[in-house]
C-alpha cells in the first residue's frame, strides 16, 4: 500500500528526518511511536507534500514524492491532522459534504454511514463545527477524511486531550474502520492505544527509524521501550 524509503526532509536549513523507511500493507494498523519532537508529524507531512520530501515514497504502486497534496488525497491518501483543521464555521453536515473530492464517482462511506459510525455527529449534524467539544471535533476531522473514500489513512495524535470515554470510542472505530479495507498509519503517544490495535509498531528517535517489528517483536524488547520511549 505504501513504501517509504530513503526519506529524509528539512525545515530551512533543519535536517529533520533521516533516511527513514518503513511500509504499511492492506488492511492494517501501523504506529509510529516515539517522544515529541522525534520527527513522527513531520513524516506524516512528507508523505502528504506539506514538508518538501527528499527520497522515495510509493503509494498503490506510484511514486508520490513531489507530487502536490490535493494530488496526493486524490490518489487515496487521507490525512487528519493534529490540529483537526475543521470548517469551524460549517456545520457538522456541511464539513462531511465538504470531505467528497470533485472527482470521486463513488464512496465506500455515506454520511449515513459516518452516523452510524458516531451516532454524536448525527445529533449534532446541523451544528456549527466551533461549537463541538475537542472529541467531537476529532470525530468530525476523521469522518470528513473517510467521506473522501482514502484506501490509507494517515492520523495524527488522535486522542491527544480527549477524555478516556471518547478515547475508547476512537479506538473500536479505528478497528471497524480497517475490517472496512482502509490501512491506518498512526502517530499516537499512548502505549497503552498502539499495543491494543496495531499490527506492527516502528520507534522513531531523533529522526530516523530505531526500530520495526510486530507487537510481539516489541513486547520482548524492553532496551527499545528504555532507551526511545520511557522518560
């Protein structure tokens, strides 16, 4: 689905990722873990063209890497941001409308869909986006990427602030989520999150990958969670 290699981007002068290399196959759960300031959102925004990529990035077989991002998100990528970026202005129905890309025929999600999926944003469907608590929000920044029918999924710090009622609910939709075919890729702070969910886990210390493994790879490497993870 994606294969990254050899990734390396700067800010001005900042050398920030180091020939990073990972990959994420279909229907899967991958996160990438490490302390803040490790470089995990920057490789998000290489992979999307929001940081200038300098390597090698195939998505579904095609070099992405210099490509524009409304180029990219056409081709499938979705990308929420740790920020939500939603229309705060708009109502919940009308950021939901505003996820369908101008080219898509067909989706594999309906609005009616994304209710049944968070049964909060159809109560709350003709309210204006500003007014939604933080999760609410999270909620909504995720169903308008899914409206745009992506075949991967890229999150970042999805319940960075979220109460643990609403943190549970995000990670049993990330699960129906990928039974419905879309790959995850997701930055998460929370051990606890990453070690219920993921398929595989890569560490990321000082801008390049330290480690790559399944969850019982990492389970049995304590040096990893010490040495990257572990304050």
């Amino acid at each position: 689905m994606l294969k990254v290699n050899d990734l390396n981007a700067y800010y001005e002068k900042s050398h920030i990722l180091f020939d990073v290399t990972l990959d994420i196959q279909e229907e899967e759960i991958v996160s990438l873990v490490g302390r803040n300031g490790m470089g995990k959102s920057t490789t998000l925004k290489a992979i999307m063209g929001e940081v200038n990529p300098h390597g090698s990035i195939i998505f579904k077989g095609e070099q992405i890497a210099g490509l524009k991002t409304y180029e990219i998100a056409n081709r499938g990528l979705g990308y929420v941001p740790e920020d939500r970026a939603i229309f705060s202005n708009l109502t919940v129905h009308q950021n939901l409308l505003m996820g369908i890309k101008s080219n898509q025929k067909s989706s594999r999600w309906t609005v009616e869909d994304i209710f049944s999926l968070f049964p909060i944003l159809k109560s709350r469907s003709e309210v204006v986006a500003g007014n939604l608590s933080g999760g609410e929000q999270q909620m909504l920044t995720l169903s308008r990427t899914l409206m745009g029918d992506p075949d991967l999924i890229m999150i970042d710090e999805p319940t960075e602030g979220l109460a643990p009622m609403i943190v549970e609910l995000l990670v049993k939709m990330f699960e129906k989520i990928r039974d419905r075919g879309i790959s995850i890729f997701l930055v998460e702070q929370k051990l606890t999150i990453v070690l219920k969910i993921s398929n595989r886990i890569f560490v990321m210390g000082h801008g390049n990958i330290v480690f790559e493994g399944t969850l019982e790879d990492f389970n049995v490497n304590e040096n990893i969670r010490k040495e990257w993870l572990e304050v």
